[in-house]
C-alpha cells in the first residue's frame, strides 16, 4: 500500500509539473528571429574626445537623470554610463534608443549584431518622453516588428533584449505587472510596469510581446540599489511612434498645453469638494495667458478629457501631450459641486522651465501680529515675497504649531491664498473665514508653495 500511494504521488507529481512545463512559453525562436535588429550604442563626450578614450564617468547621467526620490527607494534611469541599447526602426537605417543614452553625447557608435559599427547622426531627442531617433549610413538593415501597445494586458508575458552592463544581446523575460504608471517627473508617458530584469546598458532596447513585436522601449527602474529589484519600466511604442514621426520629420516634438497646474485627489480633498469618491484632476492654478485662462477655475476638477475618464491626475498630462496643438478639446468638470462640460483649444506646449531657487527667502515676522490661527503663526505678506511669488494677496506661514495645520501637512514658508473657495487678503479675512465655519468639516486650502500652486485639505473641528 506504501508503494502504491508513493508511485500515484510521483505520477501526478510528473504530470502536473509536465502540464506546467508546457505551458510557459518558449522564446528561442523570438531571440533568433528579433536579436538581429537589436543594436548596441555606446557614446563619447567631448572630454573623452580630447583624451582620444571613451568617458566612462558617472557625472554626466548623475546629473542629469538621478530622479525620482522618495523615503521607500529611487527610480531611476538604467545606465550611469556612456552606455545603452537600441533598435532598428526601418532598413535604410533609422535606430530608436533613450534620450538619456544619446544627451550632451558628442558622437554616437552602434554596434550591429553582425560586430559592424556606423557613427550615428542624431535625428531628434525628447527629453519629456526619453525618446530619441538616430540615423546611420546603411542599407538593407534588419528590422524589428511594430506591435500595439494599446492590446497589452496585465499578466501578459514580455521579452527584453539589450547589453545589460555591455553584455550584448542579452534575453530577459517576465510579465507586465502594471499598465498606465505615472512616475513623478516623467508625466508625459503612461509607463508600462514589468518584472523583467533590466540593468545598466538596458536602456533604450525594445521589449517585445510574445508575437516577436516591439510592444515598449525599456526605460526605468526602481531601485533603491540603482541595479534590478523586480520593477522596471518600458514607454508605450503607440506613444514612442507619435514621438519618433515628429522628431524624423521636424526634429523635435510639439505638445498639446492646456496651461494648468494640477494635483491629485485624495479622500479629504473630495471630501472638502463634495465629491463621492477620489477621482479626477483637480486644478490648483491656472497659468496666465494659457489656453485655459478665462475657461477654468482654481477648484474645478476634471473628470474626462475629449470623452475619456480621468481617473486621477496623474493621467492627464499624457492625454493632453499627446493631442496636437491648435486642436478643441472638450473637458467635463466639477464646478462648485455641478458637473459641466466646456470646450478650449489647446495651445502649444512651452519649451521647458529652469527650476524655480530660493523663492522663500528668510523673513523676520512681525512678533505682535501672528497670532496662531488653525495651528499656524501667520503674517502679512511683504513686497518682496509678492514680487517673487508674483502674487498679490494671501497670508505667510511662519511656523506650524499644531492640529490641524500639522496633519494638512503645512509647511512654513507657504502662502495660503484661498480658504474654502475664498479669496484671502489678510490674517484678518482668513480669521473671519474660520469663525463663520460649521465644524466639523474638510475644508480646502489652497498655498502657493516656492511659486507653485496646490489644495490641501485642513479637518476643521
């Protein structure tokens, strides 16, 4: 009886390991059929010029692409070094890789799977979206398959091939685990979220759907190391297209603009706004002169975008970008606790901004005027931090005392310039907004914080 339980164990065991076995898929034929069309870019600044070697430093994408910080871990760019992939678009040689592979770099060396290398000409790059198109002098190149990356679903697996640390042609697989990722910083591309392994030389290389079609360029990780911890990220190839036709045919790229400053909704925010649950892009300034000046409000939220739900705000940037400039779009908002749809034409995206420095300078309060209101010591606002700020009216945060300023989250040096849709001129006004309150409620505060503009929502009781 020993035996007989024994050898039925070790049959099903067999049989299901088989079932299993069978099922996961077999990308030797994708490898050999899409490994050709795959390419190998390494990069040279003017410095390693001078010294007639290849700059291997760290500086020069520390600088420029270190980002995405918060307490858990970075994301970050794949390659710290001159370094990356790439993949050949058409036969008469134009290559798709990362913008971040290709910047500041004064010549650009591809390297076939055949071992031949070309001097690349670089065509166009866009830093908003990390796309960049190059062009080498040859004929009857491979090429690799374009597939839809709107089709791809969650569970779907995906193939990477790349030179991780210069080890070229290098295969990886996994799975999409995430579609439509915002990350902080890069708000013009709905990521594609994998667990395929990708490591410094990765970047700019294609991932592939099991067809053998380019479904995503490898783009970022997530790391607190700065190597593969099991999240990475590909910008959608329907995005990567839109890109690459502009940069081939004008050199750089024109965005749709609507020219407002956003933020999320969280569950106090809809609260204060009477809204049923999160969702949407709630407007905290409206940049004068924009194609919105005049249509929408600070304090509306956006709900769709030409039709199409608005989930959160961290989805909007991609809709508007991706829509061409000069087109009407049509937006349905929440407005005062009414929904409404209004029509705007969107403008032309502007090149971008240096950051804004020490807007908030040191201030002396005036000790017999700031009285704690809601937790905070306030004060009058001075010339200069008008000037700076560019605005005119609200009240400073010196410090934050207490509840319920500290649990909203203020921060010394914010101006609050409207209370529950009010406009605040001085301490004065603000303190007669409170005493007319109905604890308890969520009420919005909007502060302008180092020149940009955002909701908080401070619980009154």
């Amino acid at each position: 009886m020993y035996h007989y339980w024994l050898g039925l164990i070790l049959w099903v065991w067999l049989v299901t390991h088989s079932v299993w076995a069978h099922n996961l898929p077999q990308f030797t034929q994708l490898v050999k059929r899409a490994s050709p069309a795959v390419v190998n870019i390494t990069t040279r600044s003017q410095l390693a010029l001078d010294q007639t070697e290849p700059d291997t430093s760290d500086q020069l994408f520390d600088e420029l692409y270190r980002r995405f910080f918060d307490e858990r871990g970075q994301s970050l760019p794949f390659d710290t070094n001159p370094r990356g992939s790439g993949f050949i678009l058409s036969s008469d040689g134009y290559i798709v890789t990362n913008h971040h592979v290709v910047a500041k770099a004064s010549e650009i060396v591809v390297r076939l799977s055949d071992r031949r290398e070309f001097k690349a000409q670089l065509i166009g790059s866009d830093l908003r979206t990390d796309v960049a198109l190059l062009k080498v002098s040859a004929k009857n190149l491979p090429t690799v398959k374009m597939g839809n990356s709107d089709r791809l679903e969650v569970g779907e697996w995906v193939l990477a091939i790349g030179s991780p640390f210069g080890f070229d042609h290098s295969a990886t697989s996994g799975i999409v685990s995430a579609l439509g990722r915002s990350l902080p910083s890069d708000n013009y591309v709905p990521f594609i979220q994998t667990d395929v392994a990708i490591n410094p030389g990765n970047s700019g290389g294609p991932l592939f759907n099991l067809a053998g079609q380019v479904i995503g360029i490898n783009s970022q990780i997530y790391s607190r190391s700065g190597g593969f911890m099991g999240v990475s990220f590909a910008i959608p190839i329907k995005v990567a297209l839109g890109v690459i036709e502009q940069l081939k045919t004008k050199g750089y790229v024109s965005r749709g603009w609507l020219g407002v400053y956003i933020q999320e909704v969280d569950q106090e925010l809809a609260e204060s706004f009477n809204l049923l649950k999160p969702t949407g892009a709630l407007v905290a300034q409206v940049t004068a002169g924009g194609p919105a000046e005049g249509v929408l409000q600070i304090g509306d939220v956006i709900l769709e975008f030409n039709g199409r739900a608005v989930p959160n705000a961290t989805v909007l940037p991609s809709m508007v970008g991706m829509t061409a400039a000069g087109t009407p779009v049509h937006l349905t908002i929440m407005r005062e606790g009414q929904r409404q749809m209004i029509t705007l034409t969107l403008s032309e995206l502007p090149a971008p901004e240096l950051p804004v420095e020490d807007l908030m300078s040191p201030t002396q309060p005036d000790a017999s005027s700031n009285a704690s209101l809601l937790g905070m010591e306030l004060s009058e606002l001075d010339e200069q931090i008008k000037q700076t700020l560019k605005i005119t009216e609200g009240v400073l945060v010196d410090r934050v005392l207490s509840e319920p300023a500290r649990s909203a989250k203020v921060e010394e040096g914010d101006v609050i310039t409207l209370m529950d849709g009010k406009q605040i001129r001085s301490r004065a006004e603000l303190r007669g907004l409170i005493q007319a309150l109905k604890p308890p409620r969520m009420v919005p505060l909007l502060v302008n914080r180092q020149g940009v503009s955002r909701f908080i929502a401070l619980k009154v009781n």
